[in-house]
C-alpha cells in the first residue's frame, strides 16, 4: 500500500471542519453554552492528535521510501543515464542523477505532502487548544463576564 494511500485513509481533514466553524462562534456563546463548546473542543483535540499521529507515520513511511527511492537511483540506474549521455562516471554526476530520476522525484513529492499534512495537523491541534482554553477563561473566569451573564 502507498503512503499516500495510508494517509487518505486514516486521516480525514474533512472530520474538523465542523470543530473549526465552532470556533469562529466564540464570541458569541456565554456561560451556559461553555460546557458544550469546552467538549466539542477537547473532542477536536483528541480527533486532530489522532489524525496528526497518523500523518506522522505517514511522513515517515514517506522519508524512508525517499532513502530507499534515491539509493536505487544512485547505485542501479544512474551508471547508465551517464553512459548514455557520454558522461564520465563520478559520485557528485551520480548524485546530479537522482535529481532527474522518475522514482525520486515521485518520492520527494509524496514526502512533500506528507510534511504538509503534519505541520497543516500540527496548527489545527494548537488552534482547537487554544479555542478550549478561550472558553474556558471567559467561562470560568471574572475578567469576561459579568455575574449574571448567561442567568
């Protein structure tokens, strides 16, 4: 199975956008409303780690099909892309190989992704934290709200 397929399955960043629209609804909500929204974020949280921690398995999968992809490419078929073109063999024209070979490019691109994936999952964990703790402060501290907001 391709990492890239490991990845769409076992993450779906589609799960937050649901969580994600809640917290433009911050400002909005008072006291009575707290504990639902103190939920839902915590539930984003657990959602986005799990998502995060598989995207980080998927990033790793990813570098080591990156190694593996450059290794072919250095040691089985860059001696021959530098036969054809009448190039004397050395290891920095073998290195220039790897930069044109089908595989590592492929690789590179899916290493790419998945570096996005993690650090786009690592931002969404941050920012369901941050809304929780927001709604938390206002919720249960006195600088936000009046004693009987939300009676």
């Amino acid at each position: 199975m391709a990492t890239n397929e490991v990845a769409k399955k076992t993450v779906d960043v589609t799960q937050l956008a649901k969580y994600t629209k809640k917290i433009r609804e911050i400002g909005t909500i008072n006291k009575m409303m707290a504990p639902t929204y103190l939920q839902d974020f915590i539930e984003a949280m657990d959602v986005s780690s799990t998502m995060l921690s598989a995207a980080i398995h998927a990033d790793l999968k990813a570098e080591s099909a990156l190694k593996t992809a450059e290794s072919i490419a250095y040691l089985d078929r860059a001696g021959a892309i530098l036969q054809a073109k009448g190039i004397k063999e050395s290891a920095d024209a073998r290195k220039m190989c790897l930069a044109i070979d089908p595989d590592v490019v492929k690789a590179k691109d899916e290493k790419a992704r998945t570096e996005a994936l993690v650090c786009f999952l690592k931002n969404k964990v941050q920012e369901f934290r941050s809304a929780h703790d927001d709604v938390r402060k206002f919720a249960y501290g006195d600088a936000y709200m009046t004693p009987h907001e939300g009676m």
